[in-house]
C-alpha cells in the first residue's frame, strides 16, 4: 500500500475557485458587511447606554458583539479570498460558514419571540448556510 500520487496542477487550475464558490464568496462578504452595518447602527442608536458593561436578557452584550465580530472578520476575509482565489480562502470560508449556521440558529430563537418580521431574514441565512457547505464541497477541484 503506498500513497496515491496527484499530478500537479497548473497555475490556471490552481488560481481560482469554480462559479459555485466564488458565489458564496460575494454573498459571505454582504454576510459580513450586514453584521458590521448592523452592529454600528445599534451602536449608534444608543443601545448601550452602560457602555461594555450593558445587560440585556440577562448577558453582556459585548460578548454577543466579539463574536459578530469575528463572524463578520470571517466572513469578508473568506468571501474576499474565495473571490479572489486564494488558497486560504476555503478554509476561512468554511468557518465563516459555520459560524453563520451558529448565528442564523441563534438569532432565529430570538426573532421568533421578539420580531416575527425579521424570521424569513434568519431562515434565509441559515439556507445560506447550509447550502454554502454544499457549494464549497461540489466547487473543490482535484
């Protein structure tokens, strides 16, 4: 039993992601960008009238903030390398994706019981979700 040999690719094989992926890139950057523009317009609301120490349904809310944070970091960075075809781009994609899938779950338990308006945003995401783990998986080239 020895270890199978791959070819190696070209640069044009090498340089760049198929269509399906480069598609969850552009959409896991407005993933990102709606976290960040989100976060900002509560921010500047006046949300958070404690500064970091602010309580609301019983957690600090800058802890939900750091990790949006990183989620919306994630986020641009892997849709950003996906794009633009980069190696490190799927790895950062996919967990940019599951941290999407953690937080379309989360947040969907809170718009059912505080704003029933914003639910098909949430189900929309975590389609997103789950169907970019599909995306990526059948975008892979040997």
């Amino acid at each position: 039993m020895g270890y199978r040999v791959r070819p190696l690719r070209s640069p044009q094989d090498a340089r760049g992601y198929s269509w399906p992926a480069v598609l969850v890139g552009i959409l896991l950057f407005l993933v990102g960008l709606a976290v960040v523009v989100w976060w900002v317009d509560y921010d500047l609301r006046g949300n958070l009238p404690q500064g970091l120490w602010t309580v609301q349904n019983d957690i600090y809310v800058v802890f939900v903030q750091a990790a949006d944070g990183a989620l919306a970091f994630l986020a641009l960075v892997g849709g950003l390398g996906l794009v633009l075809g980069r190696g490190w781009g799927m790895a950062t994609a996919l967990a940019a994706l599951g941290a999407t899938l953690y937080a379309a779950v989360a947040r969907l338990g809170w718009c059912l019981r505080n704003w029933p308006s914003l639910t098909p945003v949430f189900l929309g995401l975590l389609a997103f979700a789950l169907l970019g783990f599909l995306a990526l998986h059948y975008s892979r080239r040997l």
